[in-house]
C-alpha cells in the first residue's frame, strides 16, 4: 500500500488547494491543460516505481517489511549514495533531463531537519527530531509528493530578515498558540509545489537574534487553509504541441511562489521555532544533500544535448566540417566531465558527524556544478551554431501539418538526402527548447548560483597544504610545518 | 509625394498575397493579431520618415528635387556612410535594437545589383544596369517597402544546386519566355517579407556553369502569383501582453519562407539571369553593403542590454557586489567595443573598384560581428545571473494584475526599497526577452555565421607584412621585401 | 645642435652615476655588455631621429626655429596625435615591438606635471609652471634622455604612504631648506633609468593631508648625489646569442629600482612640494597621456608575433591544417583589433580643460589595453601550440654552429622541403622570446594592471544612457530624461 | 642488490657516452655544472627507494623475493594503478611537480612493446615476447634508469616515414645482419635520456608498408657506439642561484635529442622489426599507459602552483580584494578538478584485451589532460596578475645579497608587514619559473598536444546513447535502438 498508483495521486490534488495561473485561479489543478503538464510530468515518479523493471531499484522496504519509496530514506553509505545518483539518472533520462519532482527535492530537506532537529533537541530538550520521524512515517505510508519550501522571496538582498521593510519577504511565526503557530510570508521557486500534497518549510540562510520569528521549519498540506500558490508563467499554452515544444510542452517544472496568509502548523509538524541559531544549518545542510541533483540529472541533459548537436550536424550535412567536430568534441567533454565529477562526488562521500548520513563530496559537487553552470552557454552556442538559423525561422506545426502547405514544406526544409524532413524539423525545435532562457536560467540558478558555488570552494580549500608546497619550492622556512610534507627529503638532494 | 504615411504603406499590403502563419491562411496581413505586430514595426520607418524631428536625417531629394527615402540612395563618401549609420542608430533604438526593415536589408541588395549589373553588361551587352536603376526609381517615386530574398533554403549544405536531389532547394529559372522568365524554388529567413511590397531576389553563393539555372536575379511584387510565404512560429500568441513580452510583443520579424511555384518575372525586373560567374559576386557584394547592418543597430540593442543589467543590479540592491560590478565592466566594454570597431568600419570605409560606392571597411567590419556574436552568450549569462531565478519563475503579468492577487504580489516582489515592483518586473520581463532563444540565433547567424566572418578575416588577413615583421626580428633573410620594412635602420645598431 | 647623435647620447653617460646589476657595482654602463643591450636600445632613438628618412616624422622645429624631437613637443590636436601615433609605431617596429626610451615615457610625465602645475599655481601662487617650462627647454636644447619615475615602491599595498612602516616606501620629502628640498624614497620598474641622463619624478596615487611629505614631484639628473639604481634581472647573461635570444638579446628594458637617499633638489626642478590634493592629479593626468602607448606599440608587436605564427605553420608544414588555420585567424583578429581601438582612441581624442593639450579617448584606450592584455596568454597557447615542442627542447645555438654538430644537426632539424633549417631554429627561438615570463608579465602589468582597467572603464561608463534605453524598452516611467531618449517617438505606434 | 643507491646509479653514467650540451662535448656527464642539476633529479628516484619511509611504497618484490622498483613492474588491477598513481604523487611532490625519469616514462613503453610484443608473435611466429621478459629482467636486476624514445624528429610534419627527403628523420632499420640490425636516425624530445643507462626506442605512429624500415623497436645503452645525444639548451647557467631559479637550478629535464649513426642492435633487443601494421600499436598503447602521468604529476604542480598565488597574495597584503579571491578559486577548482579526474580515470579503469594488464580510462584521461593544458596560460595569468609587475623586475639575488645592498633592498622590497623580504622575493622568482615558456610548453606538448586529446574523445565517444537520448525526445522513430533507452516508459505518460 505504501507505494501508490498514478492515478492515486492525481486523485490526492483534488483536495481545494488555491493555486493561480495566468491570472484565474484554477479550481482543478489536475484537469487544467497546462498544470497536467506539470501533473503528468510529477506522476512519472508513480508510473516508475510502479514499473516492474525499475521497482528493485526505486523501492525498498521499510523495518516493517512495507515497501518504501527508495528516495524517502536516507543515505548512509558510499553505496546508497551511489544508488540514489542511478535513480535519480533514470528519472532524469526517461523525463528529458528533468526528475519529476514528487519527492527529488524536499528528499533532501527531509534529510536536513532530521539532523539539525536532532542538534537542537540537544541543546534545548525540544522533541523536534520526533516530529521529523512521524513526519517520514506519514510520507512513506502515504507515497506522498511533496515540495521543498527553502528560498524566501528575500525583497532587498542586501539586509538580513529583519531588516527588511515588509515583514512578508521571509516566512515568519506570526503568533504562538497553544497547540502550534501561525505563519505569514512568502517563498519562492518553489518547484512543482501546487502538484504536490505537502510542502516542508525550511529557512534559507543563516540569521541572528533578531531574526528570531523568521527561524521556522514546518511542514503543512498543500491545502492548508491561508496558503495561495501563485504558478510561475509556463513556456506553452494550451494550444502547443508536442511537435513545436517537444520539451516544455512534456515538463512544466512550475516553480511557484507560495504566500502564507496566517496559516496555521500544529506542533507536531514543527521542525525549529525560533532557535534563530540553527537556520544557517539547515539551509547548510539542505545543500549537502541537494548537491548530487543537478550534478547527476545535468549528466543526463547533457547525454541529449549532445545528441541534438550531434544529429543536427548530421541531418545538416555538416558532421564532417573540422569547426563542427571541434564543437562536438567539445561537448563530449563537457557531459563526460560532469558524469564523471558528479560520480567522484559520491564515490568520496563525506559522513555528517551527529548522524549516520552522509552526502556527496562538498568540494567535488560544488566544482561540477560550477563546471556545468558555467559553460552552459557555450554550449548553447555550439548547438545553436550547429542547427542553423532555422531554429530561429522555422515556422509553426502546424503550417507543417497544415494539408495545405505539408508536400511542399515536406520538400522544401529536407536536408541531407536519406534524412525524413520531419525529423530535422523535429530535431530543430528540440534545440530551440534546448537553449530556451528558461533553461539558461535554471542551470545558473538552480542549487545555488555560481557565486554560491565560489564562496563554498573558497571556504572549503586546503590552503594550508598549497602553501606547505610552494614554500618547500621556494625554500622558505618559515616554522609551519605540514604533515603531507614534514617527512619529505630535500630536494635538490645532497650527492657530492 | 515620395514619403508615404504609415497608412498608406499599410493599406498597400492589402492585395490579396498569400500569406500562411500558424497553420492557416491569412487574408488580411493588416489585421491579423500577430501579423500586426510585424505590421506595426515596418510602420515605424514610415512613422519617423514622416516626423519632422527626423526628416533631415532620414530623407534627401532626388535629382528632381522629390523627397525619397535616403535609404534609397547609394552610399558615395564616407560621410554617408556615417549618415546611414546615425539613420540606422535611430531605427533601432526606437524599434528597442531592430531596425524595421522597410528597406534596411534590401538597400543593400540594391547596391549590390547596381554595382554587378554593370560589370555584366560590359561583358555580356546586356541591359541590366538599365533595369536597375529603372527599378530603384519606381522604389524612390512609391517610397515602397522591400525585402530582401537572399539565403536559398539550401538541402544539403555539402552540394551545389544542381547537385541537391530537389531542384527547388534554390530560387531557379524554370522556362525562359519572350516577355520574361518562369521562376520556382524557396528562399528562407527573409525577414519581414509578409509585410512588404516587393521582394528582391538574389544568389547567395558562388555557382559553376552546370548551376546556370540558379544564377538569377530579379524583384516582384510579394503579391505576384505563385508566391506562397510561410511565416516563421512566432513567440507570441494573440493573448500575450507588452508586459509579458516588452520586445517580443513590439517586435516580429518574421523571418519568412517564401515559396515560387512557377512566378512569371518580367523582363524589366531582370537583374541576373544564367550569367552564373556573377552569382558569387552579388552575393558577395550584397555582404560588403549589409556589413554596417549589425556592426550598428546591435550597438543600439547592446545599449539597452547593459542599461537592463544595470537596472536589475539596482533593484535588487546588489548593484555594490564586486561580482556585480564585474560583470557591468565587462558589458560596458562589449558595448563600446561594438560602437566603437562599428564606427571605425565606416570611417575607414572601402571603395569598390568600377562604381562610385564605397561600403565598411570588412576586414573591421567582419572583425566587430565576430566579436559581437562569438560573446553574446556571455553577456546573456551575465545578465540571467545578475537579474536572478525570477526571470524563470515570474508569474505571469495576468496574475500580477489580477485584482484579486494585485496587492498581495506588489508586496512580495518587492526588491530594492523605493523602486516599484512593477518596475522590477518589467524589467525581469525584459531580460526574459533580450535573452531568449530566438535572440542567440539571430546573433549569430544573422548577418553571416560565425564560421563565415572567420573565413573572411583569413581571406583579408595582410600575412606578407606581418611575416616581414617575423623575419626581421628572427633575422631571416630568405630574399622576400616588404615595402613597410626595406627602410628600416639595423638593430642592434653597430655604435661600436 | 638640439638633435644630438647617438655617440653624444652614449657618452653622456659616463658620469659616474651608481648602477649595480648581478651583484656588482657597473663603473661605465655604456660598456657592460649587458647594459649595452639597453644602451644600444635607447639609442635607437638618436639613429632615427639622425636618419634622413624620418627626421620629417621625428623631429620639429621650437619657436628659435631650432630643431627639437617631436616628443618633446605636447600634442594640441588629433592630427598631433595621429603622428604621435606614428613615431611611435616606428620606433616600435624598428625595435621588434619594444619603442626605445630615450623620451617615450617620460614625456606624458611631463605633460602630466604641465597641465597640473598650472592648476596649483592657480590655487597657490606657486610658480611651478615656470620651472616645468624651463625644464622642457633644458630637455628640448639638449636632447636629453629621461625617465619617468612613477611608481613607488609601496610596500604594502593596502596602506597609504602616512600608514607605512617604512616611510622610504614611497619617495618624500625629508627636508626643506632655503634652496629646495631633501628626499629620499624608493621607485619601482623605472624604465631604462640607468641609461637615461634624467629622471622626472612623479606621486603614482591620490594623497590625504597626512601624506603632505610624500606629494612631490621634480626633476634630477641621474647621477645626483645619493642615487643607486638597482637593474632589474637581465634574461641573458655575456655569452647569449642574438640567434638563441633574438629579442631579449636585442632590447633590454631594464625596468630598475631607484633608491633615494638625502638627495638634494633644487628649486627651480620642483614641480609639487606638499600640494597633496595635486598628487592624484598629476598620477591620473599621466595615465592619460600615457594611453597612447601601449594601444601603439602592442600592435606593432602583435604584427610580429602573427607573422611568427604564420611563419611556424609553414614552417613546419602544417599551415593548413584545421586548427591552425582557425588560430591563425584568431590571431589577426586580435592584431588588427588592437590597431583599430588603438587608433579610434587618438580619433575621437579628449581635450583637457585648463589646457590646450588633447590626450587618447580614455574609454577607448581602456577598453584597447584591457582587450590586448586580457587575451595575451591565450596567443601564447596558440603559437606555442603551432611552433611545437621544439620551443622548450630546442638545443642551443652553440650546438647548431659547433662544426662537430653543424651539418648533422641542420639535416635533423629540417621542417617542410625547401624551408633552411637555420630559418625555423631561428623563428623556434623568436617564440620562445615573444612568450616569456617576462613578456607575460610586461603585458598585463605595464601601463596599469587589468583591475585598473577596469575600474576606469566603469567610471567612465554613460550608465544614464544605457538605463534610459532598457527602461524606455521596459515602459518605466520613473520621471528620469534622457537627452537621447526623450524626443523618440512610442513604439509600437498607435495606427489602429 | 636489485635497488641500487644514487651513488652507484651516478656512477654507472661514466662510460663514455657522447653528449653535447652548450656547444660543448661533455667528457663526463655526471660533473657538469649543468648535468648535474639533471643527474640530481633522476637520482631522487634512488634516493626516495632507498628510504625506508618510502620503501613500501616504491618497491616490491620479485618472484625470487629479490626487491624490484615498483615501476618496473605491470600494473594488472585498480588497486596497482592507484598505488601507481600514489607514487607518481610522491615522486612529484618530492620534486617540485616533476617526477624524476629514471623509470618514470620508459616504464609506460615497456608496457607498450610488452603487450604488442606478444601480438606480433602471434601473428608472425617471432619471438619478440621473450626478447622483452629479458630486457624487464634485465632492468630490475640492476635497477636501470631508461629513457623512452618515442618522438621521431619527424621533418614535414604532413608527410609519412618514406616519403620524407631525408631517411633520417624517422629512426630506421639501415642494414640487417645475421646477430641483429643496424638503425640510423633521429629521435626528440626524450626527456633525461642523457643521464639513463638504456633508452628503449618504439614507433611513434601509425605505418604502411611501404614505411616498413622505419616499423622498429628496440633497447640500447646510452653508450652505444654511433649515439650522440645533443642537449635541449637550458634555462640556467652554470652562475644561477637556487633564490633566483627555485626550480629550473633543481629540475633539468633535458629534453634530449638522439642521433643514430649505424648504431648495432643484437637480436635480444629487438621488440619490432618491419612488421609495420604493429607500429602504430605500439604508439598508441605507449599513450594508454602514459595517460597516467600528466594527469597524476600535474596535481602536485598545482598543488604548488596554487599556494604560490595564494602566499604571493598574502605577502603582498591583497588576499582579501574580490578579484584576488576570485582568481584563487578559480585555481583550486582548477588544481581540485585535475586530481579528481586523474583519479577517476584509475578508478574507471580499462582492461587491456590478449593481456593481464590495466591503464587508466583514456576517455576521462584525455579529458583530464586537455582540460589541465587548455586552462594553462589562465592559470599563469592570473598568478602573475596577482604577483604583479616584480616578477619582471626584480633585481638579481646576487644584488640582494650583495652587503653594499643587502641592508637597503630588505628595506624597500618589503610588502605586508610581517612577512620576510627574503620570503616574498622567494616567491616571486618562484612565480617567474612556474610561468615560464618552458612551462607553458611542456604544459601543451607533453603527452600529446591539445589536438591529439581532442582526436582521441571524438574518437571514444559513445555518440549512439547521445542520439539515442536526443531521438527520443524528439520523438524520432527511425528504427535504431539502443540498450539504454529500449525499456524506457513513453513520456508524458498516458494518464487521462
């Protein structure tokens, strides 16, 4: 029972959640033609561990014998760590780059609270922890989606909290009541969240004293009374077809914003309040364990994009052209390096201390999603170089399709003889979903911008042994010493 | 009499052309929602010809004292040259970096033939030049709208005409009659053809003798029968808002296919036809004209583009971040660096042998597109990180003002204090724009591809002087002299 | 009389000024046969100006009607600039990209100290102009050599002169007394100082009130009293060759350290003495004349460096090759690039006010010396990649000529048929030289490093323009006008 | 008595080998003030295994329990490439970033001849196999130092062996006679072949028939009658100070080249002989097994190479200034990036087939490889922007150390306070040898340039999962399949 059918989940959206797009509200967010976009691309998560080829690696089963989605328990070791990234690989390549996010996200926040819930039951005698098992319980045997509520809408970025002129721009206790709190605010990029049952709250950054009321973790329904989801504006509209957006109109990620209007948490689904001093944990954390996603699905997108460049110089008659094989090369490299640096990346795991868990190599994912960050568009550029001006000029499907025009565009947009014309065109309008700004600004931003990536590489350095190195070089003596070269003979060496 | 308004162009393009977008047949390109949008564009060199702010700019007399259009003129002195530049300088930044192209691609067509033309009725004892000139009369008297017909939808890029499977994968001369030639093929990304009177048609490459039938070119009205155009898919649909798409909605260029099926051309309007040893030359020539196209309106859009970047720096009040600043440093200089290599294309400008014209310097000129379109994709990264995840994610401005969600979402998009959230979003939706997909296409393959400006800068290249430079210093003397260096004194100097 | 030749420059520098390089004090410097190098370097600039073929170019005549070398001369107008232009390229090409000294940098040090001294006379009734006039004079009737000492040595870098621990970290004056002041003090990369008969000295940065003692500039000879110059490293020792070194065995700029101790200046050479709010003035004036330099002399070399890497591809025979063809285009982009910025720089020059001088467009040579040195290292990859191996695995010209290895060694070594082997170990040993450290270095520090650049470039920047164009695009009304902007009319028009 | 000591190695180079250095003979290599620098490095291999910290880890044992010097011996798993691997880093480390070659390289062609050896023999019925189990024996019982001699000198680069003017530019089979051959020719860039006991010589590309004399692999003394080796000309003379060249005084590579005269070779030592289809195998499987090298060595360079940036940043008080930390992470992502991708490729490693033996994955070694030389000339950019314009300038350490100076230069080249003058200028001639053209050179050249990695990806490529994941999200039917997409589930699914 614990893992559910597609349709089960669908049927669970009807709830009266209050979501708005393109400025209705939606009554029904599992009928509308552009969020069952979202709907069919989140209920790929079912359809998979439902799959029998796939169960044994989606599902486990939990200490009562109950089966259990894989991705709601924690990792361990090097080994789970390893699974996760083949799961999280075949999401991502049966849905074009992009894991369905019922639980791909908020996974890793689960993992977060339950360590940093722990810490602060320690250190205040709350029972924090607690309510974080009950809460992993009532996901596993409900196969629940939920969303990942962690990026405030921030307002001025240069002031903390509570320096801001509207309390609203970070998700704060608005008043404590007897059996919970009520919260007010608003997040943002909230992925899939009106496609979800529940959404975890989390805070997004360090904070102080006074960002006391800001420093609250929670989870709550989707439905909860006091909560208005706000859809990101989607690429398509009803009319697209699959044939014009072979991409956006099969995945509509839908980052929403999320407004919490007085909304209600009973303590059992409270995970901080208040102890302004283990925000910046959690949010420390969350990336911990988010870190094997983008370096892992990205291998994935970057398997199809050099693909698409690939068969684009085909299809063009152009593969043989020395400039177009040096931009292959290019991203051959590109998606071999990301597949292989994300995979250090779980190979040489890092065991959290106070927790049995552990997450990818900090420094190694950090530099493979720079890495991939950026030079994404350079390899934007290649491709689009690659298929031609036509990504930008070709005409609708439906002119193609059109009876009318379809012979005659048939012959006209052919490229290299052998090749069906409908394929280069279809070939055509992957590239273009392929380098939308859609996707340029999900790769840069999404899991941290590129600065983010750059203070955590800094921060993380081994200075200390860079520098023994350069001043045995140099022959400076200076009275620090190194372990890596304490014990090393001089060089040059002493031979007479 | 020879500046139109804005409403008699539009109401010239009432005549029964046929017109294809979106899968269907369009009856009135003046009316039609989108089409309207390109429409409108076009009308914007109407409307500022028309202006009396602007009509010393954009405007002369002929011969016989009649206004025309000074697009319409030939560019004779380097001081017209750097007139055109400040009339397309003005175009595009009106039109927000795109010139509208009432004549801005096909002026220089029409430079093109005229120079060519001569050289083959001094070879052949035709009478094209004749043609010509009588055809850019009918252009000055009419102050018509005119596009230009250049790059043949091609097949195979690896093979000539006459070696592609399908005849029709370039504009061809399919019978010859007493009064004028039948002509099929298709020609592809030929913008704003829609929306204009006439098109000019011409080679886009060399061509050997076997390809005569392909060495062709001629004008016709866009109503001629047998023409069928195929609009390029749009961005937008009928629904989107200026808000939404600030560039997209104002501007389509609709970069059309355009079908012959068996056109009868008459012999007045004949330019080129089976000389193929000038096929290569007009399209060559057609290249020399067009290059003070890019290297000037992306100096316009450039502009603008770094004008955004800063606005988002602001209103998210991270305008002191020393990445930030950065990246505005870098965007300053690629915005000069375009103003300036463009500028200097004209001042050191180039006169073509066997005419009066003179065009931009192409060593420069080639220099500037390249360095504009190989670093677009930089300069969109810069942005998309500086205006942040939002540009993704912004809900859709019907939600925004919804009145339901108004005040609500005016609160929580809140940036920088004291800037308005509209402003913000406005200028998200901007960014959104000036980075999309269809944006780096047109960067750089308009105009020539990358690969193309390359191989002209090889071909310009002055290797001779910059070997003498070589030996000189590495003292080889292999018996070669150059004339920047047979004077020079010895060095080291023998000074005892 | 005021030409002198190149013997008067040499023996005019027997004056028993102290000068160590290599650990050893030089007695003559015009005989050391490594400061020979830079001797016979700067008098490059007597040769040419002797040479009947461009005394036209180099030389002038003073209001006595007296001969006087163009450099001596301030530059009043573009066409002033463009011949400064021009002397400078000459000497630069003569000398394999490296202009000889004599006056090259110190006379923007003494446009520098004209300009500002009038304004502190203006201020103070000092009478610094007068004495800045009579040491032009001294400099013009003489033919002097100088050098322009700028930077100090600074010790730390993030202190101003007052907060150092030493206060010889920048030059200053120790005592006043009734005939004018005592200093002492360090200055850093002095060009050819210790084969210059002057040394104009300037403050290198902006001052407060309590670095008084430190905001100073004058004139002295070379050989004053309480001078020792310290040459840098030299490259080559007394048995390199011109075949293994062409270029560092040819020009030795010998970038020296001037150490101050109690050196007396007499009044009439003080140009600033305390006026600390002028110290800024003169360093940032001096940058401004100085612009011209590099966006000169760096092309001449670039156009030496593009033809050894032309030379090296054919040399070895693979001049045709793909990749090197696509590099070789690179380079002649980069070449040119830098002549045409270069020169757009002295076009569009900048008059100074309070003066009748005119100086580079600072925009322009900002963006021309960050663009030259920003790129440098990747054209060393480049021709390192095309000359091969061979560069670092070379033998020595010592073998080549040994008669025991010559013909063996010339038979191995050969390239492509028809190439003597001598002429590519000679073109392997130019690139060696043209992709040194010291080359590296030399350009991306001389004239200002690439921060600086920067900093310049962004507050040089027109960022009112650049934000009325986004906002206009935007439809932000925020009440801001823009002179380019406020006259456009709206787009799209309103035609109905 | 199978791991000799320094001593015994340096002795076993006086035995009459002919080696020109300088224009010079050397009568006894191990006493040159030059060589010595070489001899001193190669005797750090001996020097490190006869340490007992280090004995475990450089040496083995072999089927006689005699101890045998790892590297002689095959690596046959993962677990022997990463203890490889582990060695190599020691080795480098020790030394500066360069592993001393008295096995170091020719080790990786042992391998090479071993497996192919075997091929041949299969094929043809030779018995090359046993020739090359004996040379091994040969090796370990005397610890032999060897170079390989791989790099032809080549001549035309676009030209094969037999079609070269000269026979000599490709090592050949002169002559052969009843005990063995005698070869004549020339061989470059063989790094410390003048301080080796043996040099193993192998093809270094593919053949035809027709190139048969030139299909030759063997092993010889250094001193074998009718070898001259000539010296790569170094970058220091016989007066340069370890303060002035911490590197290049400590490390002489000593890219040799080698000169065959009708040099005799017995039949024990022949490993190939005109059975031309085998050379380019050899050459090939040479580079399987070296692809450990530079992506292990390279490392350690970094190591140094960071900690020199990052003290020279200390010492000069702007580690703090945005651009400086910017560029230091740059550098560790760079440094980081190579040691995971170097280790990756031991880890993923290939399993030679008609072998036991393993080497490093080539797809992620070559992609470790260009990535490390493609960034080169960045990272010496940036660390010399960061060191700033004294590594041009600085004076001589013999100026420093000279009395008269001492006092005075301690002074003025003092930076922040606190840290040793004699410290920073430490580190600045140490920049200047990590960022010299040798470096730069080295760096591109070896193990393959940057073309011959990127030939290699294209050629490892697994284009048909590429095309097969871009097909499918076009939703491209064209009949091919691929195992890793077949089993997928169609999206968007079909849910109603």
């Amino acid at each position: 029972m614990a893992i559910i059918s597609p349709k089960q989940y669908i049927e669970s959206l009807k709830d009266g959640r209050v979501v708005y797009l393109n400025g209705k509200r939606i009554n029904d967010v599992t009928t509308d033609p552009i969020l069952k976009v979202c709907r069919d691309w989140v209920a790929m998560d079912y359809v998979l561990s439902n799959n029998p080829d796939f169960k044994d690696l989606l599902t486990d089963v939990d200490e009562d014998g109950e089966p259990v989605n894989f991705a709601l328990i924690p990792q361990r070791t090097k080994a789970d760590l390893l699974r996760l990234r083949e799961v999280v690989k075949l999401w991502a390549r049966v849905c074009f780059g992009k894991p369905p996010g019922a639980k791909f996200v908020a996974k890793d926040g689960l993992n977060a609270v339950t360590v940093v819930s722990r810490r602060i039951d320690k250190k205040y005698g709350t029972n924090y922890a607690e309510n974080v098992e009950a809460y992993r319980k009532h996901l596993q045997r409900n196969d629940l989606s939920f969303a990942m509520g962690l990026t405030d809408i921030k307002g001025d970025r240069g002031l903390r909290p509570a320096q801001q002129i509207h309390p609203d721009y970070y998700v704060r206790i608005e008043e404590e009541t007897a059996d919970g709190i009520i919260v007010s605010g608003a997040k943002t990029h909230i992925s899939q969240a009106p496609l979800c049952n529940e959404i975890l709250i989390a805070p997004c950054r360090a904070m102080r004293e006074d960002d006391k009321a800001f420093a609250v973790a929670f989870s709550v329904p989707a439905n909860a009374k006091g909560i208005t989801m706000v859809s990101a504006e989607p690429e398509i509209n009803a009319e697209t077809s699959l044939f014009d957006h072979p991409i956006a109109k099969s995945v509509f990620i839908n980052d929403a914003t999320i407004i919490f209007d007085k909304v209600f948490i009973p303590k059992e689904r409270i995970f901080l309040k208040g102890e302004w001093e283990f925000a910046g944990q959690m949010a420390y954390m969350f990336a911990n364990f988010h870190r094997l996603s983008a370096e892992t699905y990205k291998s994935m997108e970057l398997e199809l994009f050099t693909g698409a460049a690939t068969l684009m110089a085909e299809y063009n008659g152009i593969e043989k052209a020395s400039h177009v094989r040096d931009k292959l090369t290019w991203l051959v490299m590109y998606a071999e390096a990301v597949e292989i640096l994300g995979k250090a990346a779980c190979e040489y795991c890092t065991a959290e201390k106070d927790s049995s868990y552990v997450y990818p190599n900090p420094m190694i994912a950090n530099i493979c999603k720079y890495y991939f960050a950026n030079n994404w568009h350079t390899a934007t550029k290649y491709i689009q170089d690659i298929a031609g001006g036509i990504v930008a000029t070709c005409p609708s499907g439906k002119d193609y399709f059109n009876p009318e025009l379809h012979d005659i565009l048939d012959k006209v947009f052919g490229g290299k003889a052998g090749v069906p014309t409908e394929h280069r065109l279809r070939m055509v309008k992957l590239v273009r979903d392929l380098t939308s700004c859609y996707e340029d600004v999900l790769t840069i931003h999404a899991e941290g911008s590129l600065e983010a990536q750059k203070l955590s590489i800094l921060a993380l350095a081994d200075f200390d042994r860079y520098k023994a190195a350069a001043k045995r070089a140099a022959r400076i003596e200076d009275g620090t010493r190194h372990r890596d070269f304490v014990g090393l003979p001089a060089f040059p060496p002493d031979l007479k």
